[in-house]
C-alpha cells in the first residue's frame, strides 16, 4: 500500500528490466552471505521463471546446439529447451551429490554440440539433492575447460533447513555460470546475473520487451528489507523441515513395502521411488477422484522415465495436519493394484 501511494503517478509506466534502487540494495543484503554479488547493474529482473531461462539460452546458446539438463530434472528445464528449439542430453543425477560430473565429462566428449548445462545444485527439484561444494567447484572446472555455460538455478537455496545457506556455484567466481534465483515464498519475480552474458541478456530482455513494473519491484524491496521477512523465512524453513519428516513418517506408514523416499535437509519437496510395478500416471488418475494430486515422475525427464516415481509438495501440509490423510488415501488406493 505504502508503495502503491508513492507511485500512484506512475503506475502505468512500463517498468524495466534493471532492479530499481530499492531491489537491488535488497538482493545484494539478502546475498550477504555468498558476497558474490556487489553491483546491481549486474542482475537483469524478469516475471517468472520461463523468461529467465528464455534469457539465459538466448545468450549463451543457439537452437542448434545441444543444452545437457540433470536427469530428473526440473521440469521447466526441459520445456524452455523445447520452446526454444534446442537439443537436449540428459545426465544422470543422484538423490544425495546430483549431478553426476563422471556422466557430464563423457557425455561433453561424446558431443562437442553441448554448449550449456541447466541444474539446481542446491535442493534440486524433483530429488532435492545436494551437491557439495567440492563438486561445485568441479563443475566449474569442467565447464570452463569446455567453455560451456552452467545455468544455475538457485531458488530452493533459499529453503535450506540448517544454517547457513547453502552456497551456490556462482561463488566460486567463474564468468561461466549464469545465476538465476528469487523469492518463491513471496513473488514469482525472479533475477538474473549472467556474468560474461549479462550484455546479451539485458539486450535480449529489452528485445522482448521485458519489463518488471517499479512498483512491484519496489513492494519486494520494502518487504525484503525489514527484518521481519528473515525471520518468516526461518519459520517457513522449519514449518517445510517439520512437513518433510511429518509427509516422510507417513509415507513409511501407509506405502507399500519397497518404497524408498529421500530425506532432503532443504527444498518443499519429496521425491517418492515406488517399487517397479506400480505406474505415478495411473496413480495419480485415480488420485484425482479423491482431491489429491501430485506430480508423476514422468514430467522430470523425456520419455517415460521414472514411471514408478512421484514428486509430493510437502508445502502443502504447513498448517494444515489434516493434508496428511491424502497419504492414507494414496497407500490404500496403491494396496488395490
């Protein structure tokens, strides 16, 4: 409100796609802790996530190269590599290191077409794996001796159940990487800092006319500058820790027997391996009778992979104990298989 009375003048301007004085003051004191990131002429803002990664392909990339994504991966990695046109190669990543850097070493020598990788080292989605920062380092050296980009996805970073946060490959100061993350708690509004492509990317932001409205961008800032903010961020870091454990002990109740369900120490989500005969998609048919949905593994990749796999937002469960009867209600619909 506060916001929206200063500007009421200029409500209907346009916007940019630089942060306003408020926003960026505020990303660089919320990245206190990883210190990598000083000047806010270096971070480019868009709305959501899809014009981010748009952004960040078109500067490092052209649709005839080859982007390598983690496998399973963010489903929004593999549907902004299809719109724009590109190929894809999967690498396989595990539920506790992620991104398996043996796999990414043999598959850049394989194809030189690769130009670019997409990952989220810290809390992936849909694992929730985390990469320790010895692999981070690695990935950087890997990626610069082959002069491919590393689109860094860091939101779920935010989301950490311990302190302090989990750093982000970006701190190991390589040009290579383009960092994008934001405040999902909050706003869909993310950001973006390209190192060596942060020209391109602020070219082809104003090419498509991406713009972020002053006033949603100065409402972030005044939120992410008062001390209250942080402190529901630590309260929403233990409500998800609680949720987890909460969603985890009653999956180990009412799934059948050969489940195994990773226990991330971030993120808001669980990722569910079922054993081999049962099938997410059918699952979640069937689930959708009873108001209870999910995301198969399917969406995670290409193809049917991870068929016997689902992905459970433990978000949803923060406050509401009641959510946790779904569960109930997914073991005795998977008992009738």
């Amino acid at each position: 409100k506060q916001i929206l009375l200063q500007n009421q003048d200029n409500i209907s301007v346009i916007g940019s796609n630089s942060p306003t004085r408020l926003l960026g003051e505020a990303i660089i004191q919320w990245s206190d802790r990883t210190k990598w990131l000083t000047d806010p002429s270096q971070i480019c803002v868009t709305l959501g996530l899809t014009q981010a990664l748009t952004l960040a392909m078109e500067s490092s990339v052209t649709p005839r190269d080859t982007i390598a994504i983690e496998w399973p991966g963010n489903s929004y990695f593999y549907f902004a590599a299809r719109l724009f046109g590109a190929q894809t190669v999967s690498i396989p990543s595990n539920v506790q290191d992620g991104l398996d850097l043996d796999a990414l070493e043999n598959a850049l020598e394989q194809d030189p077409s690769i130009k670019c990788i997409m990952c989220m080292p810290n809390f992936s989605t849909p694992t929730g794996s985390m990469m320790p920062f010895p692999n981070k380092q690695r990935l950087i050296s890997i990626c610069e001796k082959n002069n491919i980009a590393i689109i860094e996805y860091d939101i779920a970073g935010n989301h950490s159940f311990k302190s302090p946060r989990p750093l982000p490959v970006k701190t190991c100061g390589s040009e290579q990487v383009i960092y994008i993350s934001g405040y999902d708690h909050v706003t869909d509004l993310h950001y973006i800092s390209g190192g060596k492509y942060q020209n391109s990317i602020r070219g082809f932001a104003t090419l498509h006319q991406v713009y972020v409205p002053n006033w949603i961008q100065d409402s972030l800032a005044v939120y992410l500058m008062r001390p209250q903010s942080k402190r529901y961020l630590r309260k929403l870091q233990n409500d998800l820790s609680s949720a987890v454990n909460s969603l985890r002990a009653a999956i180990e109740h009412h799934f059948p027997e050969g489940t195994s369900v990773h226990m991330p120490s971030g993120g808001r989500f669980l990722w569910v391996e079922l054993p081999g005969r049962f099938d997410s998609l059918e699952l979640l048919n069937k689930a959708l009778d009873y108001d209870i949905s999910f995301s198969p593994g399917y969406v995670f990749s290409v193809g049917s992979d991870f068929s016997n796999c689902l992905r459970l937002n433990c978000a949803v469960v923060v406050g509401k104990p009641e959510m946790l009867d779904g569960i109930k209600k997914l073991g005795a619909i998977l008992k009738e298989y």
